[in-house]
C-alpha cells in the first residue's frame, strides 16, 4: 500500500464508473491437473488495471519448485483483473479480485474453483467470522458487504460513516474475541471497530492520515502503519507513524515517527505474534515491546520498490515481492530471518499479496 498503490487509486477513482459498467471477459485455455504438495505458499499477482492480466503462482519451499498461472491453467479460464489477497479456510482458498468485482473459491491442493461471490463493488480483503458469515471489505464504497460462504451469497451491508465514494476505502481486518478491526486507509484515518455479533460498528479510532495494515501481536496489542498521504494530497501530507493500539480498551498506546516521505507499508507479524515486520524502502523488523523503531533494515533494499511482504509461519523465513517496472513478471526473494538470501524467482505481473497453505 505505497505511494505507487495510491497512484493507482486515483486512477480507480476517476475510472470507477466505467469499471462498474463493464463485464470481464474471461480467456478460455486448456485445463491441466495439479496435485500439489501439502504445504505452499500462494502468491497473487495484480496485474495491470483493466488489463486482465492478474494471475496466481504457487511456490514450494520444500523443492524450490514454482508454478505461474495456476488458476488459468487450471480452470481454463483467467483469474482477472488485479488479484489483491487471498486467505485460507478449512481447504478453501478465497481468491479477492478487486476490479473483476468477484471473490473466487478454489480447491487448494488442484487450485480447481468450487464457488464465486459476485456482485460485489470493488473487493480487498475477505475475513471469515464464521463458517456461514465472512465480512469483504471494498476501496470506494461506504459498506462492508456481508457474506454467506457456503451459499456464495451477499447477506447484508454494513455501512460505514463519513466515507463517499470519493475518500474512502475499508482495508484489512484482525479479530480479537467478538470484535473485529478495520483500517480505512483512502483519504481516511480511523480504525473501526465492529461488533460481529450484532453486525454494527460500535467504536471508531482515529490514527494519522491512511493507515495501510493491520496486525495482532502475542500481547493482545493491535499495530498499524500509516504512509502520511503524498505531497499535494486534498486529504493532507505528514509524516508516517507505527502505532501500538490496545485492543481491550481500543486506545492508543504509543507511536513511532518516521520521516516525511517515508513510505512504510505491508506490516507482518511473525507466528509467534512476537515480531513486527515492515517495508520503508528496505525491509524492518522489531519486537513488539520495543521502545524504540530499529536503526538498521533487517534486508536492504535492492535499489527496487518493494511491494509485498510475508513471514514464514514455520521457519521464519522472509519473502519480498518486487514489482520491478509494474510491466513485466515480478520477482520473489526468499531469505532466512537473519537476512540471508536463499532463493529468488519469477511470478507474474505486480505481485502484491501472499497466503500461506
């Protein structure tokens, strides 16, 4: 969610209606049989806006052993238009297709799909509060949609305030007992809290201008990052910050400043809810009761803008996504904990987001 991400939502924003007016058409292939192994990682892959060109790759770190387009070449159809997250639940992985207005279920062992929610208006993340209610949050639309998984259907709205289709946008979620966090990161600079019981917003937080992620660490602290807007920006320009949020009392603990025109962005938190992680140019890592953000990046930058960032839930090992020229297939660098390289390879075009099997 960096300043090339807030590029292009602009560009949504003027060409929003036209994107809901429009229909994708899907390319139809071949379909190939996967059997894959039982731990993966999935990586998807943007690509450009209303190209159609998104994709998904899985990756085995056991063999080294990637694949590209596997949903295409699975389904004999292409995935879409800009991929934006995917998350796993009981087998199923949820694949989040922002502009194409679709979240696609697949089989993750044959990455087969067995089901689709549409008609939604402009999709980024899904969160699973139950096995028959997820919440599906949306960039230029003031509601959260409600959905039914095992009908793939919309079951109702939950309506932001002070959000227009202008500023506004709901991101990421993180749950902590029956109450669930949002970040609006567009032209905003609240978190939401919202009841899951009752489907209602019942708190709201205000941090500083665009909180771009969300994590929950080990000590039942809520963390976000915010990238301060960018020069000239009608919502305003200021400097970044980390900030440490109790999720108990949903107030501000702490935060940390970063530097005017830093760009800090893809927050991550470790397995053990023990380290935070982030992108700023380079890659940071700190633990979570530090007084103080470090001073030296665990990875240094490789002269790139990084775009995506994840934590290996069982060894701990570190993978960057490079968009390198946002035209071309993206890279994948995979290093140890301690900030040593290990592997590297191609994915498709703007890979953004990962999701761990």
């Amino acid at each position: 969610m960096n300043s090339t991400r807030q590029i292009i939502s602009m560009v949504v924003a003027i060409m929003l209606t036209v994107a809901f007016t429009s229909c994708m058409k899907w390319e139809y292939g071949t379909m190939e049989e996967f059997r894959v192994s039982e731990s993966g990682l999935f990586i998807c892959n943007e690509g450009n806006f209303q190209y159609g060109n998104a994709s998904l790759t899985y990756y085995d770190p056991e063999t080294g052993d990637v694949q590209n387009e596997v949903f295409y070449r699975a389904n004999a159809m292409k995935l879409g238009d800009v991929a934006q997250s995917m998350v796993i639940r009981d087998g199923v992985g949820w694949i989040v297709v922002n502009n194409s207005h679709v979240v696609f279920a697949i089989d993750i062992s044959t990455f087969r799909e067995v089901g689709r929610i549409t008609n939604l208006s402009s999709p980024r993340y899904i969160h699973f509060v139950s096995d028959t209610k997820a919440y599906v949050t949306q960039i230029w639309d003031n509601r959260i949609f409600i959905v039914n998984p095992k009908t793939f259907e919309i079951t109702g709205h939950i309506v932001c305030p002070n959000m227009t289709m202008e500023a506004g946008s709901t991101e990421q979620m993180v749950q902590y007992g029956d109450y669930l966090f949002v970040n609006c990161w567009s032209y905003q600079n609240r978190i939401l809290k919202i009841d899951t019981r009752s489907d209602s917003i019942v708190a709201e937080l205000t941090v500083g201008i665009q909180p771009t992620s969300l994590a929950l660490d080990c000590n039942g602290k809520l963390w976000t990052v915010t990238d301060g807007g960018f020069a000239g920006s009608p919502y305003g320009y200021e400097a970044p910050a980390l900030y440490r949020i109790d999720a108990e009392s949903f107030t501000v603990e702490k935060h940390f400043s970063f530097k005017l025109g830093n760009d800090p962005s893809e927050l991550q938190i470790s397995s053990d809810g023990r380290t935070l992680y982030w992108i700023n140019d380079d890659i940071w890592a700190m633990d979570v009761t530090a007084e103080r953000v470090p001073v030296r990046p665990v990875i240094e930058s490789r002269g790139t803008k990084y775009y995506g960032l994840t934590v290996s839930p069982t060894n701990g090992d570190i993978y960057v996504a490079d968009a390198i020229d946002y035209q071309q297939q993206g890279a994948v660098y995979r290093y140890t904990a301690e900030g040593e390289l290990v592997d590297e390879f191609y994915v498709g075009i703007i890979p953004g987001a990962f999701c761990w099997k």
